[in-house]
C-alpha cells in the first residue's frame, strides 16, 4: 500500500499576507498523487486546521494504517519551517513564537510515527522557508550530525528546499523548489517516474540557474518509482504550474527589491501613529461587549490616559522593557511623576494623547469584586507592543484594594495588522475572562470542569488605596 500526507500551511495568524503560491503548489502535488491510483490513501490537511486538528489528523491517519502493509509513506510539506539546535519544526497557522512546541510539528515526531508503521520506503518533501535538518549520518556541519532521524527507514529519499538556517529561494513568493519538483514530472520522458529522475531534474534545474542547491538526501537503490504519467497528467499540471512560472526568471537583485518592499507594507507613517491607541481601544472595547459572561455581572467603564506614570503597572513595565526600549518611541527619563514622586518614569516620543488604558468592570452585585485591565502601548513604524495586567478591586466600604494578577503580559502587533490586532485583544479578554472566572468560583467553591482553562488561584500582591490609585 503506497500512502501519502500532503500538509499545507499558506495562512498563519498575524502574517501582513497570504502565500497562495503554497496552495497551488500542494494542488499540483494532491493531482500527481491522485492520477490513475498512483497512491491508495492520501491524507490532505490545508491552513483551516490548527495545530491540534493537524496533529490529530496525522495521528488518526497513522493509527488507520497500523497493521497494513506500507510499501511507501510519502510526506509533502510546504509552509514556513524553522530550524534550531533541538531540531526542526514544521510551522502550522496559528503558530506563535511562545508556544513554538504547541503550535508546529516536530520532525522528529513526524519520524517517530511513520517508524510506527515501518514503511518499506519514506519519502519526506519539504518545501519551506528555513528548512533543511541534516539526514546523512556521516556528514558533519557546524552542529552535531542528525543520525537519529534516517536511523529506522530501510530506504528513503528526503528533499529539502535549502540548507541549514538558509531561506528557501523564492521571486515574488512562488516558490523555484515546488515549481521544480512538479516540472520534474511534467519534463519525464516515458510513462514511469522515478524518484531519481525527480531529483536529478531539480539538481540541473537549480545548477543551470547558478541557484541555492537544495539538500536532498537517499538512501534507497535508485529504482524506486514515484508515479506513473500521461499527457492528461502533463496537460492538468500545466494549469497548476501557470501561476508559479510567471516570475521565476527574476534575478536576485529584483528578488530583494520585492522582499524590501513587501516588508515596507507593514510599516506605519510617524504620523499615523497617534491613531494606533484609539483603534485598540475601540477593537477592546467591541471584543469585550461580545464576551457574554462579562456582560452579566459587570458594566465596563474605560479611562485612557497620557502618561505611562498614570498607570498603576508602570514601574514593572518599565523594568521589563529596558532592553527594548530603543525599539520603540519612548525615552526613560529621571524627574516627577504626575503623582509627584521622584523617579524614573516613560515618556512617549511622538505625539499622542494615549499611552495606555483601563478597562473597568464595575460589579452589578454587591457581593462580587469588581475587576480591572490594564494596558500600557508602545509605538513604533514597525510593531506595536502592549503590556497588559489584571486586577481584582475589593471594596472595603471606606476604602478599595487592588489585587494585582502577579503577571504581566505582552503581545506585539504590526499597525497595519487589523486582523493580527483583532486576535491578540481577543485572546486577552478571553485570558482576562478565565481570571474572573477563576476567583469567583473560588469564592463560592464551585469546581472548575475540565474544559475550563483557568488554574489555581495565585498569591497576589495586594495595593491598598482609598480612591483606586497607584501607590508605590
């Protein structure tokens, strides 16, 4: 039985833009695979899965297949990769950086559950940016040599888009290695293609062009048979590679106009950053009147402010963005806070009205604390910080107490993102939502179910005032 995945991943949360190219390309694969039987069993996953529906789906795909003879499992990737000392990791769509493991496929996990089926032939297709793990055993590069990931496949043939920490050659975001891989199909003569003939078509097809190699691997005979072709094969591939062939002939010097360019899309006039604070405080605001359980027990009250020394979370954002303070538009100075306390104190270096806000919950039932948001932002041409904190305001008759959630959260956004903006205040609410939930149903013991995120209650630290300000 000759099995296959194609994984897709052209959409990732908070990129500037799409990279359709990716798509067409696993199209063309899914048609390769598919012509007259070539595979019995393909399993497609494209970017509308997250990384949990992904890694299921891989699971339950493998799972199906145990006790079956595999003669080959073929695995086709193309997204953005990333390589580092522990290894590489496939990157799926709602990647973030924090929670790299959560959000990509590890290769050698990929390994370890096709080992599971012990195909007779493994080949693995990977076109992405910053691919290339090392397979040979033998060969010694600047890290250790990866032997762990070839130990285990009798034969295998393993194509990577580029070396080490190289990004994968791209004009205008089509992709040279996809393109080369399908007209390596396309340009075989006879009706039987084998997978030296695929890869002997994308050496020559990369060394002509003075290009980036990619690394490519084998460990098998040179008999192995990819699929077999016809002209109908040829004439329906030739509608999937249009799109791909249009720039490929661009040189490097128009390569990196294009790229510069590109980046320049996601930068913001100085003059527009003034914009910024309103807009995310509105997008706040519309996120929080959506989430029904808020809306039961509280009435949101919001209060923006002009001075980073307003805000109750300022020393602690403060400490915490000393290193990265020369990123954005904002100078440390030593003088009086608006309280009137000597000190070290942020200033904006642009002209703007807001530098943070709160969102106020204000209790309907006197028997519930009120809770707070708080956020400070940061401005650049390029990116958007915002640090946020917690609060729970316990009234004490004549007087109320903050109790400040002990962690301060940052997220950062490019001005430009409406949608990546939209994202990330909403993963707040909903991380601010599980907060309130968490203390309530501590108060009135009421146990958490299983899908519920919140944990355990944390010790915080307690600011005792009479009108709800800061008090160092």
């Amino acid at each position: 039985m000759r099995v296959a995945i194609v994984l897709t991943v052209s959409k990732y949360t908070g990129a500037a833009q799409d990279l359709p190219v990716f798509e067409e390309a696993a199209d063309a694969v899914n048609t390769i695979l598919g012509f007259n039987e070539n595979f019995d069993q393909v399993l497609t996953i494209d970017s509308s899965s997250n990384s949990a529906d992904v890694k299921d789906q891989i699971r339950e795909f493998v799972s199906s297949l145990k006790g079956e003879k595999i003669s080959e499992f073929f695995f086709y990737f193309t997204g953005i990769g990333q390589l580092d000392d522990l290894g590489y990791y496939y990157l799926l769509s709602d990647y973030e950086e924090s929670k790299l493991l959560q959000t990509s496929l590890h290769n050698s996990e990929l390994d370890l559950l096709i080992k599971s089926l012990s195909p007779e032939l493994f080949v693995k297709i990977v076109d992405a940016t910053y691919s290339g793990v090392h397979y040979v055993k033998e060969i010694e590069t600047t890290h250790k040599v990866i032997e762990r990931s070839a130990n285990g496949f009798d034969k295998c043939y393993f194509l990577f888009s580029s070396h080490e920490n190289q990004p994968s050659s791209s004009s205008s975001g089509y992709s040279r290695f996809s393109l080369a891989f399908i007209e390596s199909v396309k340009a075989a003569e006879g009706t039987t293609v084998r997978y030296k003939d695929v890869v002997d078509y994308i050496k020559d097809f990369y060394r002509t062009r003075g290009w980036q190699i990619p690394f490519i691997v084998i460990e098998a005979d040179y008999t192995e048979v990819f699929c077999q072709k016809s002209d109908d094969l040829t004439l329906q591939l030739g509608d999937s590679t249009g799109l791909l062939s249009r720039e490929i002939e661009l040189t490097e010097d128009e390569i990196l106009l294009h790229r510069i360019q590109e980046e320049a899309k996601l930068y913001c006039a100085e003059e527009e950053l003034p914009k910024v604070p309103e807009s995310i405080i509105q997008t706040t605001e519309e996120t929080l009147a959506k989430n029904e359980f808020l809306k039961l027990l509280f009435t949101p009250e919001t209060e923006v402010f002009s001075e980073y020394s307003e805000l109750y979370h300022h020393n602690h954002v403060r400490d915490s963005m000393k290193k990265a303070l020369n990123n954005f538009c904002v100078n440390e100075e030593h003088g009086l806070s608006q309280h009137g306390r000597w000190g070290y104190n942020l200033h904006p270096t642009v002209d703007t009205e807001i530098v943070g806000f709160r969102l106020k919950m204000l209790t309907k039932y006197p028997n519930v604390d009120g809770f707070m948001i708080e956020f400070s932002i940061f401005l650049s041409v390029s990116k958007i910080r915002c640090a946020y904190t917690f609060y729970r305001i316990i009234d004490k008759g004549l007087k109320k107490s903050l109790e400040m959630k002990d962690t301060l959260y940052f997220f950062d956004v490019s001005p430009h993102d409406e949608k990546q903006i939209s994202d990330k205040l909403y993963q707040c609410i909903d991380e601010f939502e599980d907060y309130v939930k968490l203390v309530i149903k501590t108060k009135y013991s009421v146990q958490a179910s299983d899908n519920d995120n919140t944990q355990e209650v944390e010790s915080d630290p307690v600011i005792e005032t009479e009108d709800v300000t800061p008090k160092d």
